[in-house]
C-alpha cells in the first residue's frame, strides 16, 4: 500500500510540500493540515467514533465523527464528506464551516506526534445507516451535546475532539 501524502504547513501558514503522513507524524512533529468533521442528527444527538485499537495516533480514544488530512490538492470540505463515508459509511452532501484551530498532542504509548492546523465542520445529517470501518472505528455513540463534550473532554477522548465539538456547536447554537 502506497503511504497518504499529506500538506505540511511553513511557520507563516502558507502550503509547504505534500510529505508522507508518517513523516509528519514523527517526533518532534510537522505543522500539517487536518480535517474534522462533527456530524449531528436532525434530533441533536451528536454522532462520536471510539478510534480503532489499531490506530497509530490515540487509538482506543473517543473522537468526534471523523477526522483526516486532505490530500494535496483536495479541499477541506471535500476531505471531511470523503471521510465520513470512509468511516461511518455516511453520504454527507453539505458541510458547514465551524472554525480552524491549532493543537500538538503526543501519544504517549506511541510516541507520534499530532501536530495539525484543523479545519472544522458540522453536519445535520440521518445518522441511522452509520456503520463502522473496523479498520478506523471499534464503536460509535449516539449523544446528546453535555454528554458527548463531557465524554470527548475526558481522559478517554482524543486530544482534539473536544474542540471540535465546541466549534460545531457555536455554529448549530449549542443543540
């Protein structure tokens, strides 16, 4: 299997060079572009994905729906609606911009290192034909917003999830 590419960023914010995603993940880390998507349903569950055990970074950890680094050339929203069908088997048609943010994060078991600039979006979507790539996904969880922030915040949620949940909910208005 050929290694993803991914868009590492200079210190000013301009698009450096696509670089292999393992490369930017090794220690002490390099500034790169990264996706989040949160997707809430119409009846203001927020849909959550439990990382896989197989994952490099955080796995095992609660997140928001999906996350992943745009391929050169591929815009932001257009890797977040590929990734939510890669992870969830969902066909989001709409995204809606909810803000960037900068975070690095390490993984202590595996010592890689998240160090993204990440683009966030929400989604009000029929999350009731939501499956899970086991390849990416052991679990999903279907809540309301206190208890997926309160969850995602915790020592059992990935460094940048609870961000992002407070980001999608400035734009739905805390649903």
């Amino acid at each position: 299997m050929i290694e993803p590419m991914i868009v590492a960023l200079h210190d000013n914010g301009e698009l450096g060079t696509p670089v292999p995603r393992s490369l930017a993940h090794r220690p002490p880390g390099m500034l790169h572009l990264a996706v989040s998507l949160q997707v809430v349903d119409p009846s203001g569950r927020w849909l959550l994905q439990r990382r896989a055990a197989s994952k490099a970074l955080f796995p095992g950890r609660w997140a928001n729906t999906c996350c992943t680094h745009p391929a050169p050339g591929e815009g932001a929203a257009e890797a977040a609606i590929r990734r939510a069908r890669e992870e969830t088997g969902l066909s989001i048609t709409d995204v809606t911009p909810a803000g960037m943010f900068a975070y690095r994060a390490v993984d202590e078991r595996s010592g890689f290192v998240e160090f993204e600039h990440d683009h966030v979006f929400v989604a009000v979507a029929d999350t009731a034909a939501a499956v899970v790539n086991p390849d990416e996904v052991s679990e999903l969880a279907r809540l309301e917003f206190p208890d997926a922030l309160r969850l995602t915040a915790s020592p059992d949620g990935a460094p940048w999830a609870a961000e992002v949940l407070r980001k999608a909910s400035e734009v739905l208005g805390r649903r």
